[in-house]
C-alpha cells in the first residue's frame, strides 16, 4: 500500500499550517489503513498518549486495543467501511508508559478521497469520566443491595407521599402485590388510628428531619400489623426529592409488650402483694396490693430487704433462717412466715419466690408474691387449742373412768358384800361387830374417794377461771416451809432457800402453796432412813420466766418403772409409808392450771427433784 | 370342797369378805390371804418350781387394781410356768372394777379362768365348788 501523501496543499494555507493545525489539536487525529494499520499519526499523540508520531505509523492499531474490547472496536472497524461515518465504543488503549487510558473515537472513512486514502480516526482520553461513571456504577450496586436485599421493607416515597421504589418485603408485609402498591400513597396502608401520627412524621421529614414512629397497618386480609419505620428525607443537589424509609414489622414484640403491661397491670391491681426484688435481696418495686397489706407506702420500701422489714419479735427464728437460706439457694420456694404491719399488727403471709435469670444464667431478680393468710392461720391456732383442750379432757375422762371403776367402786363392793354377810350373821358373834366395823370403815373411804373427786374437779374448774394475783415466791416457800418445822426438827433435816427476794409473779396464792406443800410433804414421807434428810428449795429465772426446784437426798424411785405413772391419781409408789395416791396428781393439775410444766428426775436411794415451770404468760 | 385357796388383794376389808363368804360356803379347807402381791407370786413359783414342798392352790383369787405389783403383772409373771399350772391351778379375777375393757382383756388372758366382779356372790361360789 502507498503511504498518504497529502498531495495537494490549498492556496491559502501553507503544508506547515495543517500539519500545526491536526497536531495542536485536543484530539488526537490518526489515518488507518483498511486493516487497521497507522498511516499518519497526529503530533498530539504525545500529549495524549506519550508515543511520538513516528513510533506508531506503522503499527496495527488493534494490537494496542485492550483484549476485552476488541471484538467492539473491530466490529465498528468493519462497519465503517460500508459506512462513511462512526462512532466507535469506548475502549482502552494502551499508552506509552504501559497503562490503559479510555478514549472515545470517531472513524470516518476516507478511502475514497484521493488526497487521505485511509480512516480518518479522532479520539479523545475521557479516562477520567470513564472511572467516574464506573464509580458510579459501582456505588449503585451497593445501594440497590442495601435497597432490595435489606432484611426489612425499604421503601421510596416521592414528595406527594406516594410509593415509587420498594423492595419485595413491603409485598410480603403488607399482602398486596407490586402493582397494587405502586404509585399508592403510604397512607392507604396506615390503621386510621395512626393517620395523624403518620402525618405528623411526614411533616417532620419534609421539613429535612430523619423520623422514626410505631405505627399500626392494615394488610390486605384486614389483618393488623404494627410497624416501626424510619423515614428520611432525600435531597439530590440541594433539592429535596422524595423520602426513603425502612419499615421493621414488630406485631410480635408489640404482643408480648401488650402481654407484659397486661402482666404489670394484674400485677398491680391484685389483692396479693407483688414484690420485685435485685439479685441482693432488696425491694426494687412493689404493688398497690403490698401497700395495702402492710401499710407501708411504696418509696418507704424500695432498697430495703423484706424480711428486715416485716419480720419481728413473734416470727419463728427457724423460718426466718429457712428463708434466708431458701434465698442464697436461689430456687423456687414457698413459706407461711408471721410478719407484721406498719402499725405493728401481726399479719401471717404465705410468701412465694421466684428467682428470675437471664440468658447466661445470671440472676436479675427475685419476683415474691406474699397472701395473707392470717385468718387461716388463726383458725389453724384455734384448732390447735381445741385440739389440745380435747386431749386433755379426754384424758381427764380416762382418769374418771379409772377412778368410778377402781376408786369409787371398790368400797362400794366392799360395803355391798359386807352388808350381805352381816344378814347371814347371828348379831351376838364376835364376827358381827367386826363387820359392822368394817362396813363404816367401806363407807368412810367412799366418803374420801368423794371428797377427792369434788376437789379435783373444782381445782379443774377454777384453774380456767380464778384470778391471777401477785405472789412472791420466797413469801410462799417460808410459809410452806413453816409448817413443817416441827417435822424438820424431830427429823434433824437440813433446810435450804434459794429465792430472790424479789422473784414475784401473777399466780394463784393457794395452788403454788399447795404444790410446794405437796412437794416438801412428800420429801419428809420419803425421807432416806439411814441418813438425815437434805432439802433444797431454789428458783431461778429461764427465758420463759421462773423454775422453780425442790430436791430432796431421800429414798427416791426407778424412773423406769414409774415415770408413766407417777402423776395419776391413786397410783402409789412406797410400800410402806402411808399415801392415798393423790398428791403428786393434784401438784400436776395445779401446776396446768397455772399453764406450768413439772418435770422429775429421782434415782433409787439418791433422793428426787422436781422442777415446776412457770410460763412467762404468768410473769 | 377345795384344800387350798389363795386370795390376792391389797384390800384388808376385801379380803376379809371372801374368807367370809368362802367359810360360810365351805369352800375350801385352807384359805389363805396374801395383802401384798409379791409374797403370793413368791409362794406360787417356788411351788410351781418345785422348790417348795407347799402344794399349789387349787383356787386364786387375784386382784386386778394393786399397787407395785398390779394383778396384769401377776399374770405376766406366771405366764412362763402356764404348762405347770394348766389343770393344777385355776386363777379367776376377783375385782371391783366395772371397766369393760379388763373383761375385754382378761377373756384375751390363758391364764384366766374366770372374770368375777366384787362383791362375791354365793351363786358363783356354788358353782365353783360343782366345779371341784
């Protein structure tokens, strides 16, 4: 092929004048053979690509063409030759200093004009717009994903409040399909309860301002969601062009929000008392219903620990210990406990606690319901007593049962039979007097079984009702004492008191002299014979209020053989003393009638002590 | 008529009386009355031992209500010498107790041949010696 040669030159214009003209140019001006090869390079080659024109004339421009847009350009290459003109896709060249650059190429095919003979090619580096639109690109791959693939709905709205653009989620919250929602205002879509919080969001974000509002929808089937959206506003130069927003759908977290306010409000408004606790035990809150029943007010309570609060001098110390430890078990646990009132009025709780843990197993709380069950717990009390009072009685029966079918009746057989014999007997014998003897001395001892009788059950009788009175225990014990001197002193006894002067008590005067009576009769009865009897009186304080001791060095007895019997009536113990059997039986009554305990500890030929508890009731 | 009979009772009077009523019935050749229990317990193991030459009684009398050593703990004592008893010697209750639940007990008793209620009456008397 020839080389161009630019035959002729214009009258005007000098060879020198085109040539400055084609290289001064922006653009870089180049002719091309049919196949692609460089006939003429422009001198602005250098500016544009860094080749001076002599490197490339010659060349294939093609084998300069980036791999990947060669198919394009090659395609336009043979396009232009059945065209006059073309634009040629932009591709990328490569430069002299090895990188690529973007140009964007005009051909015009000149094969035909005698003076060029080639295409007539003008480009341009637009590398930098290029990478700009590349950008661009690139950045809106990332919105749309942020935009179509976000978990939740997002959604675009245009100034009148329409939708425009939403992802495939809004579908699914809603129900309605693409179609249906496009170009629908939001508002269609709002519960008519939340028009006018949705129009005071909107308005906010017209004026510029992102908003983020709880709003009830209405899907298609009628169903209702609730919703937390966010709305901005978007601005395109300085222009505000529509609003974009996300929309999270929180019906779930609104229905268990709904189920805890319901929670709180039974909570508040129950009869029991609620109390919420920290992992330390200390009130954080309290209901309406535990004010009520303990009569304190609620910010009186808070940052205290309930027990110290309610507990007081009559609760169980064991209970309070249970529970204390129930706490640091931190489980479940249940107790009936007496607390008290403001006022100090006693008030017994059944109280139910809850520990309450987080997801890593840390205690948060301590959740107790408390319900007064102090009616319950009186009725329990009464039961309590009425049992006790029917054992008793019932045991009173026996005894009266024992004492008619023993006691009562033996003399009256006795009488019975001797009445008998003195019909059969012949007055004159020696026998019939006897007899006659004998039957006044039967009746005499159903006389005394009588007596006793009417005693006990007049003691029985008054121990309920009699009057309490002061009495000093020391004053008692000496009168007791006093009469018995005589005694003492025939016997040699040695007598010991230890009374504080000033124990004194509200009892009954006669019963305690007739315990100590009883007590210190028995001591001389059962006196040792082979030494001088030993008798000891003391008392001392217990925490419940006086015991009272009397121990003797005497005979004494086997505690096993007697202790079920000791203290029944009739029952005797010393062979050879004289005893009805009822002293150490009315000491016991008496001692219950003033609600005291006696105890006794004796040992054969060692000598007996009795303790009498007097119950701090009587104090 | 019986050679020996024993009446155990803490009761003088009561004692007194069964003599009586057995004298009056030719009851028994030799009547004895034991006012403490122990003595009488004594008396009847030895011969039931053997380590007495005294007979057994044919008859007792044993009082229920006693103190020390109630009639109950008299027929406990014996129990373990029932076999030698058996046929020789017959213990009927003699009491002034109207408790139905001793009746109860004694009936339950193997020892026990009868349960009479005090004041003894000549009918039982008479039936006892048909008995002899």
């Amino acid at each position: 092929m020839q080389p161009p040669v630019l035959k002729e030159i214009g009258q005007s214009h000098s060879r020198e004048f085109y040539r400055a003209v084609v290289g001064n140019s922006i653009d870089l001006i180049a002719v091309l053979d049919e196949e692609g090869t460089y006939t003429f390079v422009g001198d602005s080659v250098t500016a544009v690509l860094g080749y001076v024109p002599e490197e490339l004339v010659g060349v294939n421009a093609l084998s300069l063409v980036h791999p990947a847009d060669l198919p394009g350009v090659q395609l336009a290459l043979a396009g232009l030759l059945a065209m006059r003109q073309t634009t040629i896709p932009h591709f990328r060249f490569k430069a002299k200093d090895g990188e690529w650059r973007w140009l964007e190429c005009t051909g015009r095919n000149m094969l035909h004009n005698e003076h060029v003979r080639g295409i007539l090619t003008s480009a341009r580096d637009v590398t930098a717009a290029t990478q700009l639109a590349y950008d661009n690109d690139y950045h809106q791959a990332y919105y749309e994903s942020l935009f179509f693939e976000h978990p939740d709905t997002v959604f675009t709205l245009n100034q009148k409040g329409e939708f425009q653009q939403f992802n495939k989620h809004l579908q699914t919250l809603t129900g309605y399909s693409e179609s249906q929602l496009l170009g629908t205002p939001y508002t269609s879509l709002l519960h008519p309860d939340y028009l006018d919080v949705g129009a005071e969001a909107m308005q906010k974000v017209w004026s510029g301002e992102a908003h983020t509002i709880e709003v009830a929808i209405l899907t298609q089937e009628g169903t209702v969601k609730y919703v937390s959206v966010s709305v901005m506003p978007v601005y395109f130069r300085d222009e505000l062009q529509g609003a974009q927003g996300i929309a999270k759908d929180i019906t779930e977290q609104k229905s268990i929000q709904r189920e805890n306010e319901k929670l709180s409000l039974v909570a508040s408004k129950t009869v029991n008392g609620v109390v919420i606790m920290n992992p330390a035990g200390k009130i954080e809150w309290v209901n309406d219903g535990f004010c009520r029943l303990t009569g304190y007010d609620r910010h009186e309570v808070v940052g205290h620990i309930p027990s110290e609060l309610l507990q007081g001098s009559g609760t169980d110390p064991k209970t309070s210990k249970r529970i204390r430890s129930k706490y640091e078990s931190r489980k479940p646990f249940s107790e009936e406990v007496l607390n008290y009132r403001k006022t100090g009025e006693k008030i017994w709780f059944y109280i139910d606690v809850t520990p309450i843990f987080d997801q890593e197993g840390n205690l948060q709380n301590y959740i107790a319901i408390e319900t007064d069950i102090t009616e319950k717990k009186e009725a329990e009390e009464k039961l309590v007593k009425m049992a006790d009072d029917l054992y008793k009685h019932n045991l009173d029966l026996q005894q009266f049962t024992y004492i008619i079918s023993h006691n009562l009746r033996a003399p009256v057989a006795n009488a019975l039979g001797l009445a008998q014999l003195i019909n059969k007997l012949p007055k004159e014998t020696a026998n019939y007097d006897a007899v006659v003897q004998k039957l006044q001395g039967s009746i005499e001892q159903l006389d005394i079984v009588v007596k006793d009788i009417n005693q006990i059950l007049s003691l029985r009788e008054s121990g309920r009702v009699a009057s309490r009175e002061k009495v000093h225990l020391k004053q008692v014990c000496q009168e007791v004492l006093q009469q018995f001197n005589h005694e003492f002193e025939l016997s040699g006894a040695q007598v010991s008191v230890a009374i504080d002067p000033s124990f004194s008590l509200l009892s009954i005067r006669a019963y305690l002299y007739s315990i100590l009576y009883n007590l210190v009769s028995n001591s001389l009865k059962y006196r040792s014979d082979t030494r001088p009897l030993k008798l000891e009186v003391r008392a001392e304080r217990d925490k419940r209020g006086f015991v009272l001791t009397v121990s003797d060095n005497g005979s004494g007895m086997d505690m096993h053989l007697v202790q079920h019997q000791l203290f029944q009536l009739y029952k005797r113990f010393h062979p050879n003393t004289y005893g009805k059997g009822t002293g150490l039986f009315l000491v016991k009554t008496q001692v219950q009638a003033l609600s005291g305990k006696i105890e006794v500890e004796s040992a054969p030929d060692q000598g007996t002590t009795f303790k009498i508890y007097l119950g701090a009731k009587n104090v | 008529m019986y050679n020996k009979v024993f009446i155990v009772d803490d009761d003088e009077v009561s004692i007194f009386l069964t003599e009586a009523i057995l004298e009056a019935e030719s009851f028994a050749t030799e009547c004895k009355g034991f006012l403490d229990a122990k003595t009488a317990l004594q008396n009847l193991l030895d011969s039931a031992k053997g380590s007495s030459e005294d007979a057994l009684p044919e008859v007792i009398f044993l009082d229920l209500n006693m103190p020390f050593l109630s009639g109950w703990d008299f027929l406990e004592a014996l129990s373990p010498y029932e076999q030698a008893l058996k046929g020789r010697c017959r213990i009927y209750l003699l009491t002034s107790s109207v408790d139905e639940q001793e009746r109860t007990r004694a009936a339950g008793t193997s020892l026990v041949a009868g349960f009479l209620q005090k004041p003894l009456e000549d009918e039982w008397i008479m039936q006892l010696k048909e008995s002899c």
